[in-house]
C-alpha cells in the first residue's frame, strides 16, 4: 500500500526535529476527538472542504493506533517506564 499523507490537505507541514541519542521518551499528544472521531475536527474540516473520502483510509488506521498505544503503555508500565497523563480518547 503505497504511504499516504491525507492530513497535508488540512495542516501546514511538521517542521524538522532533531532526534539525539541519549535519553529517549515516547510522547503521544493529541490523542483526542479532534484528531480520532469523523464527526469532529479532521473530519468535520474535511466534510465542510468536501473532500471526506480523502481521509477514509485516515480514520480506517485510527482504531489500530489506538489499540496499539494502549498496548504500548501497558507494556511501558510493565517495564517499569513512568506514564504520566495517560489519557486516549
């Protein structure tokens, strides 16, 4: 399946980051409606720019990044890693 990048549509782009060895954290922000649920902020902008089929693979991978974060941070609790704030929506 060739790598898709629908949100484009929506944002600007990341800008560059620089990754140093050393001490290393997993951050997961923004794991909100906003950013999960069709009916609300990605997908309502889609709707109102009518280009929703746009992200139709977008929302299909949500429920796999969901359940793998949750299965990320029980395993980081079960290594002993410290969680803090660990909301999903």
């Amino acid at each position: 399946m060739p790598h898709r990048t629908p949100l484009k549509n929506l944002l600007p782009p990341t800008p560059p980051f620089d990754l140093r060895d050393g001490r290393t954290a997993v951050v997961v922000l923004a794991v909100q409606g906003f950013t999960v649920d069709r009916r609300l902020g990605f997908g309502a902008l889609a709707a109102e720019r009518g280009i929703e089929p746009e992200l139709d693979e977008y929302f299909d991978q949500v429920g796999y990044v969901l359940r793998n974060l949750a299965d990320l941070l029980g395993a980081g609790r079960a290594a002993g890693w410290r969680v803090r704030k660990p909301w999903i929506s």
